[in-house]
C-alpha cells in the first residue's frame, strides 16, 4: 500500500544524500559567528596601515541591521564598524581586510562569518 511505498521512498532519499550538508540545519544564530576584531570588540576597525580602511558608512540601521547589510553584500563586506554617536548609530560596511582596532567610546568592530 501506500505505506510501504513511502517507507521505500524515505530510505532511498536517505541513501542519496552526502554528508552532513546534506541534512537541514538551523539557521545559525547570526552574532554566534561574528569575532571581534583583534584588539577585542571595543574599538574602531582599522586596516593593517593603521588608515580606517575602505568602507560604506549607512546611518538608521541598528546593530542586527548592519550585520544582515554586510552579509547582504556578499565577499564585498568583510567586517562591520558600529559608532554611536549620541542616538545615532552609524554602521560602516567594510570592503578591505580590518586588521585590528583602537580603543574609541562607543565603536565596535566585527569580522563577518
């Protein structure tokens, strides 16, 4: 009966499938993967010259904002800086490697996944 042919079905979808990518997994959870640059989370990013490096500034995004606009843009974001300024915040979208951070009030940097 149908029984049967689902059973048959279901184990021949297993065999198919190769290795664990295979499997759906749950969304990660994104601030799980981001690393504080060098230097630690509490500073502005800065490129190995020491220059603040090449970047997008966006103003009205909040943290979880910025983060999804640097994922959004691919291999063409390779870190975040967030600056609060008062009850702005402004987040950049880094394009060029961040090689670490300066202590600044209020700045974080992070690598993306």
């Amino acid at each position: 009966g149908m029984a049967s042919l689902w059973c048959q079905w279901g184990s021949e979808l297993r065999s198919v499938s190769v290795g664990p990518e295979a499997a759906p997994r749950p969304a990660p959870r994104p601030a799980a993967a981001w690393v504080a640059a060098r230097g630690g989370e509490a500073g502005c990013c800065r490129a190995a010259s020491g220059g603040f490096g090449v970047f997008e500034a966006v103003w009205g995004l909040d943290e979880a904002g910025c983060r999804a606009a640097c994922l959004d843009k691919g291999q063409a974001c390779v870190a975040i800086e967030l600056l609060r300024k008062g009850r702005h915040l402004k987040c950049e979208l880094h394009s060029a490697l961040v090689s670490h951070t300066v202590p600044v009030p209020g700045c974080s940097c992070w690598l993306r996944p």
